[in-house]
C-alpha cells in the first residue's frame, strides 16, 4: 500500500512521496512472486465512522464534490478494498501498480 504521488528514484522535495518510494523499492526487493502496489489518492470514507471531528464532517461533502469533478484524483474506501481483493485473486501479472484511475476500473 503507498500513496499517488509515490517517488521510487527519491528525487522529489516531498518527504512522504521519498518515503513511499522507498518503501515501494524494498518491496520490489523482496522474492515473493506476485508484487501489487496500490497508490490511492484521496481516500473517500462511504460508511459512518462513528465520532467524527469538525474537520472530517467538513471534508466528506467536500471530498465527495472533488472526486465527482476530478475522478482521478482519489477513490471510495470500498472501490479501494475490492480493487485489492480482486487484484489478488484475478491478477495473472507478477507486478503491477496501480494509481486511482486502474483501482476503479478493476471494479467497474
């Protein structure tokens, strides 16, 4: 699991998209056959998270109306989850990444 935006050379400013690289790197380092990497953007909760802060009430209709105009930009928590169940029982690939537009599209 890394994060759109993920930098395997470890050249970008940012430090979370260095660290996601780098962890994407060991991973492809490692001998297990079959390797998925998911790099979801914004991550939409569908379902009710119980107490929830002024900030994430404020941020749900909110994320909601940026993945309606920009769909690459993140996927639903549930699209997220079946993507990687299906990825792992259906995928014939040894390798693949998967940005947010290949994660809907397995379950669309």
């Amino acid at each position: 699991f890394s994060a759109a935006g993920a930098d395997t050379k470890g050249e970008s400013r940012l430090s979370f998209a260095r660290v996601k690289g780098h962890a994407e790197n060991l991973l492809l380092a490692t001998e297990f056959p079959k390797k998925l990497i998911f790099r979801p953007g914004y991550i939409h909760p569908t379902t009710d998270r119980g107490k929830n802060g002024f900030f994430k009430k404020l941020m749900a209709p909110v994320g909601a109306s940026i993945l309606g105009m920009f769909p690459n930009s993140g996927v639903r928590d549930h699209e997220l989850g079946q993507a990687m169940v299906l990825a792992a029982l259906k995928e014939s690939l040894s390798l693949r990444t998967y940005e947010n537009r290949d994660i809907r599209a397995l379950v669309h």
